[in-house]
C-alpha cells in the first residue's frame, strides 16, 4: 500500500482539491509541501498531533516538508473556529515560542540537507509595505468570497475585526512566497483552514499561472463529534513540563472505549494489518487495547524509556499498590498552611484538581476524592504539616492521581 492509500485507509484525508495529482506528488516523493504552526502557547499541544504524525509520515515516503513557523502570522491570530478576538502577543513572546516549537517539531521528523526544513514568516511577512502589498495581491482576493469562507462565519456573529480579516491574506501570500523560493507545491492543514488554503492556491495560479495544492486532514475529534486534547486541567501539552509524561500516557489510557480504535488509525504508526487484527478482539480486552495506545503515543513523544516508566506507575496505582515515583506531584509552600494544616478544599484548588472551592466541595460531597486509599467523606477533613512532608496521594474519581508535599 503507498502512502496516500494508507492515509485514505486511516481517515486522515478530509478535502483535497486534485486527487489525482496528489495521490501522484506524495506516492512518487514529489511533494514539496508546508505545514504552518502559529506560536500562540509555549508548546504545541494534542491538537498538533496530526500535523506532526503527517509530515512524519510523508517524510518517510520520502516528500519534503517545509515547517513554517508563524511568527509573522502570529501577529494577527487565526480566527478559524473562533468566537472571540485572540489576544495580541507581545513579539518577545512570539519569537520564544516560535523557538519552543521548532524544537518539538525536530523530534518528529528529520531536518538537514534534502531533508526537511524550517522557516518563519517573520522574515518577510514583517518587513512588507502596506501600499505595494495592496496592490500586489489585493486585486486577486474577492471580499464576497472572503465572507462567505467557512473560517469567518463564527466571527462574524459576534464581528470580525479589519485586523483578523486580513488573516486569509497573510496565508495565502505565505503559500505564493514559499513557492516561488522553495518551490513548495503544497500545502497540508487542518480541515478548518480550508479555506485559507484554497486562497493560496488561487493566488499561486493567479500570480504564476502555475497549479499547488492543497489537503486538509481530519480533526481529532471523539464518537460524540467534540475536539480531543483536553482536560479539566485545559489542554494536554507536549511539553513535559506542561503536560507531565504520566498525564499524557493516562489521557490516552482513559479515552472513551468508542474512540480507541479510531485513534489507533489517527495517530499511531502501527501497521494497519495489525490494528485490523485488534478490531477483531473481544471486548473484554478493551484496556489492553488503551495500554498499548497510551504507551505507543507516549513513546513518540516522550520516547519509550518514559513511556515505561508511566505504564509502570499506571499499572501501580490502579491495582493499588501505589508506586508514585512518577506521579504529577505539587509542591506546597508552608505559606498554603493554615495554624499548620490545610483543609481538602483549599488541597484540591491548590494541587489544580479542581477550579474552585465550590466544584472541590461538589467532588468531596458527591464521594469523588480519595487520599491515601482512603476515601475523604467530609469537606471540614484537613492535613497536617507532617502528612504533607511525607507527602500524600490524592485520588479524583476512578482515574486521576496526584502527589501532594511540602516543599
């Protein structure tokens, strides 16, 4: 199977805008193709997961990617999906995480000569004339059309602003300037850039008389239709620091039974026969089949030595024996303490299990919280100074664990 069939085979293809002449590029190593990434956080996140997963596999059928980081871009803000304004970034803060990306990027596929290669469109998106921009590529862009593009209309609710509105702008003439100096012929995204994309092409066409391409993949989305990635917590971040290796393998080891198989095709590189293989297992084997789901994602990005180490600590505290080497841990200040203890309320707001004081009561009162095995049957429970030296494990519902000490 070549590697477009495969990504058909695995849903990941969700618009294309010349089948047969992509299917032809990608099968043949003749793409030349770019994916964007907007600095918007310090660290790309499970939404990212299928950008990286494509350029990776592409790159092993021997395409050429071009990463381009957004620190032009990054000025603006995509409005696709959005129903407020994003809030502007100072340029100190955008050339940090610029930096942020490219190094998690580099752990997915192979930069180097011929092999793959990063920009940013600071470079020349920052140093444009405003008036010789308008009149380079404003004749080649109709509003009508603008309006009508899929990644407005939720904007345009609540209003679009002049400054988002020149997003759709700024990405195409990314696409028509990467063609001309890197000779990209396409462009790969999600399937809610489409639009966007699709403006690239056209002005490609318009400005060189010259065919690109473009593919969007499908969204990560679960079996009720809902975008994958988060938590109570927010999102689930690739950076360790962030989103610790134990809480990214336990996102995966707790998806809903109905998403597991789905993932497996989305996201993993095993082989398709052998995914096939697991469909036919018998339902009772469901928490193997997220055990080797967790453990799989978690090596790509986490590598397998941490994989282990959380399917270990997993496997530890659910079957109760608690080995919590590799558990998220807080570490309390002595200021938190109260006449030298802390209630279960304040335990929970200040370890980040729970937003507030009110939803940490609701979790106690509803038999949600465990500590120490034992589950917490009172909101007036507090810890003293020396439980918290030695540290106490926290259990919220049937599948979060946490460490809290003192430091």
């Amino acid at each position: 199977m070549k590697i477009y069939e495969e990504l058909q085979a695995r849903g990941l293809i969700a618009q294309v805008t010349d089948e047969e002449d992509i299917r032809e590029l990608v099968n043949n190593g003749g793409a030349r193709f770019y994916i964007g990434f907007d600095p918007t956080a310090d660290s790309l996140h499970v939404g990212h997961f299928m950008a990286l997963s494509l350029m990776k596999r592409l790159q092993e059928a021997g395409n050429k990617p071009i990463v381009l980081l957004g620190g032009g871009t990054g000025f603006i803000g995509d409005p696709s999906g959005r129903t407020d304004m994003r809030t502007m970034m100072t340029p100190e803060t955008i050339a940090s995480n610029c930096e942020a990306f490219k190094k998690q990027i580099g752990k997915f596929i192979e930069f180097g000569e011929d092999k793959a290669i990063v920009v940013n469109n600071a470079d020349w998106l920052l140093d444009l004339k405003y008036i010789e921009m308008l009149r380079e590529v404003g004749p080649h862009f109709s509003v009508n059309n603008m309006l009508r593009a899929e990644c407005y209309k939720q904007r345009m609710e609540r209003g679009l602003s002049f400054f988002e509105f020149n997003y759709m702008i700024m990405q195409a003439y990314d696409f028509w300037h990467l063609h001309k100096e890197y000779g990209c012929n396409m462009q790969f995204g999600g399937d809610d850039q489409w639009s966007n994309m699709l403006a690239g092409t056209d002005l490609i066409r318009r400005k060189e008389g010259e065919n690109a391409f473009a593919m969007t993949i499908t969204l990560l989305k679960n079996s009720e239709g809902n975008k994958m990635g988060k938590t109570a917590n927010g999102a689930v971040w690739l950076d360790p620091n962030k989103t610790s290796p134990f809480e990214f393998y336990q996102y995966w080891r707790n998806v809903d039974d109905a998403d597991v198989m789905n993932c497996f095709r989305l996201l993993t590189f095993i082989p398709l026969e052998e995914i096939e293989e697991m469909e036919t297992w018998d339902g009772s084997r469901i928490n193997e089949k997220k055990e080797i789901l967790a453990f799989s994602l978690t090596s790509l990005i986490h590598g397998e030595e941490e994989a282990q180490k959380a399917q270990e600590t997993s496997r530890a505290l659910f079957s109760g024996e608690g080995d919590d080497a590799n558990m998220p841990t807080t570490e309390l200040e002595e200021s938190v303490l109260t006449d030298g203890a802390i209630s279960i309320v304040d335990l929970l707001v200040a370890t980040e299990l729970t937003k507030s004081k009110g939803e940490a009561r609701r979790l106690i009162e509803q038999g949600g919280v465990s500590v120490d095995g034992e589950k917490v049957e009172s909101i007036d429970v507090s810890f003293s100074k020396e439980q918290l030296v030695d540290g106490i494990k926290i259990k919220k519902g049937k599948k979060v664990f946490h460490k809290a000490i003192l430091k």
